[in-house]
C-alpha cells in the first residue's frame, strides 16, 4: 500500500488509518498485541493511537498498559524512526485534569513508558473545563519547545474552548494544535457535522475520528442482541442497537457485497469521503487489520456516499446512541 497523506501544519507522512491501541492490555495482551503492531506496519500503517489512560476502564489494570506495550514492542524493534506516536493526557480516572504541574509530569511517564524522547503528537485528551485555558496552552507550548512533543492536538474540547485556545496562541504567539479527534462514525454524526468541522476547517486541522466503527457495531458482527453476549465491548455496542442503526448496517452490508470487502471497510471508507484525515479503529488480532487497511484503497460512488448520508441522517439530525 502507498497511499499516504501528510498531517497538516507538520511534516509528518501517515497512512491514512490510524491504528487504534486501546485494545493493548484489555482484549490483547502484550503478545498479541506487538503481534499487530508488526501485521500492520507490515501493511503500510505507521501511525499509532495510545493514550496514558488506556485501558484504565479494566478491572486490575493501571490505565497505562497501552503505552506500556508499545514501548516494549519499539525497544525490541528499533523502529521508532518509522512510526508516528499520538498519546493524550488528562482522561484518566485518577487525573481527570489538565492542571499544568500533571501536563508536565504525565508526558514524562508517557515518554518512559513509550521508551521514547518525544512523541509526534501530544493531545489534551478532555477538556477539565476548569483550568483557564491559556494555562493549558502555555504547558502544551512548552512541552514542543523542550522537545518532547512535536506537535499538539485537542480531542473532547467544545468549540468554545477551542476557539479561546487558539486566541491564547494568537496573542502569546504559542504553538497551535494541528488536529482534532472528535467521536465520528455514521451513527455519530451530528456534534461533529454540526459544531466541530467548522473549526476544523477554519483552522485547517487534521482529523483523527474516534469510535469510527461504533465500538464494533459497524462491521456488521452485530446483527442481534443474541450477538452481544459475552462481548467485551457489548455494553459500547448496546446502545446502537435500534431501528436507526440497523437500518445503517444493512445499507453498509449491501454496499461491502457489491464490492467484495468488508462493511468495515466501508464505513471507513465512508469517513475518509467526509474528509477525515485518518480514522481511528483498532484490532485484536492481525486478521482483523485485512478490513480496517483496504479501506484508503476502496472508492466509493458519489450514489453509494448519498445512500450512506440518508441511511444515517436521522445521526445527523441528533445523535440517538
């Protein structure tokens, strides 16, 4: 696979999937999971999701196992030159904040457990809503000038915040955030369509969705709530299961018939046609990769895009998950 893009505002070159690592530590250990980590740099991905809080939501788990895993998967390598790191501060259950003095200290453990000096980019994963703004975007500012980060991005901010984000930046002439990561899948559509593409436009930031596949409801595995039982994501899935979103599943089935591949595939396919820099979806296994890499490669037809957005309009109208 060749097909690349370059993160905007930066000279990072991705693949246009962005491998989602959130599984690491919770549905793959660390074998399987430096297992995919090799199948799907073996397929052309480069680019890596973590997080210093995934996957905290496991019973016994710290929250830092992800990053934990990738580290030891980059030592053994010696490929950090070859892959860019995306990891994000401020959503773990014992530090839901971005106080300055945690920022400062939580991209030094995420440095050491990633064995790396820098990541390529450094998110402010939820906003606290409470730290002032500037604030943040001074430690952010900070940790680029050091070194440590590349570059900046934002997920879970509103537009408001935002927007008085990039005025701090403007007035202190402090580094901006070159992308955005909004939850965005064809049964999420309407915060991001509706409050978030603006800015992302206006600003001209990549975009990295979250929840691309629904947690797993869009590959079309999930047909019943007989199908749920005994699924570690099942409760995530749960509440897609209506009429509304069937009715999403079954175009998408159709539409991955006609063209031979996957419905992941498709649904992929489909955010890459909404202008999304990279989606963001993970697997388990390296077979589970085959559906989420052909997805760049796969176009759809201007009917097929419209048949997707009337299926999944009444996600756009106001979100039902």
């Amino acid at each position: 696979m060749t097909q690349q893009t370059v993160i905007p505002g930066t000279d990072l070159t991705i693949f246009p999937i962005n491998l989602g690592t959130n599984t690491f530590g919770w549905t793959a250990d660390e074998a399987q999971s430096h297992a995919v980590l090799d199948a799907f740099v073996a397929a052309g991905g480069n680019f890596l999701d973590t997080a210093e809080s995934y996957p905290a939501w496991v019973p016994g788990n710290t929250g830092r196992e992800s990053e934990t895993i990738i580290g030891t998967w980059l030592a053994a390598r010696g490929n950090r030159d070859d892959v860019v790191i995306a990891t994000k501060v401020g959503d773990h259950p014992d530090h839901q904040t971005q106080d300055p003095d945690y920022i400062r200290t939580a991209i030094d453990a995420s440095l050491e457990r990633l064995q790396t000096d820098h990541v390529d980019l450094y998110y402010a994963h939820r906003d606290d809503e409470v730290t002032p703004i500037a604030e943040v975007a001074r430690v952010f500012d900070e940790i680029v000038r050091a070194g440590k980060a590349s570059h900046i991005a934002v997920s879970n901010y509103s537009p408001a915040r935002l927007a008085a984000w990039f005025a701090a930046c403007e007035d202190e002439e402090l580094v901006k955030p070159v992308a955005l990561q909004p939850q965005y899948s064809l049964v999420y559509r309407h915060e991001y369509e509706t409050d978030l593409r603006p800015v992302a436009q206006r600003r001209d930031l990549a975009v990295f969705s979250y929840f691309s596949l629904a947690a797993g409801f869009l590959t079309g595995k999930y047909r019943t709530e007989a199908d749920l039982e005994g699924v570690d994501r099942g409760g995530m899935v749960q509440g897609y299961f209506n009429s509304a979103g069937l009715k999403v599943v079954d175009d998408l089935v159709a539409i991955a018939k006609s063209h031979e591949v996957e419905p992941t595939t498709v649904a992929l396919s489909w955010l890459l046609a909404k202008d999304v820099t990279a989606p963001i979806a993970s697997a388990r296994t390296p077979e589970q990769l085959d559906s989420l890499m052909a997805a760049p490669a796969l176009e759809l037809s201007a009917d097929e895009i419209e048949r997707l957005d009337l299926v999944s309009a009444p996600f756009a109208e106001e979100e039902t998950s």
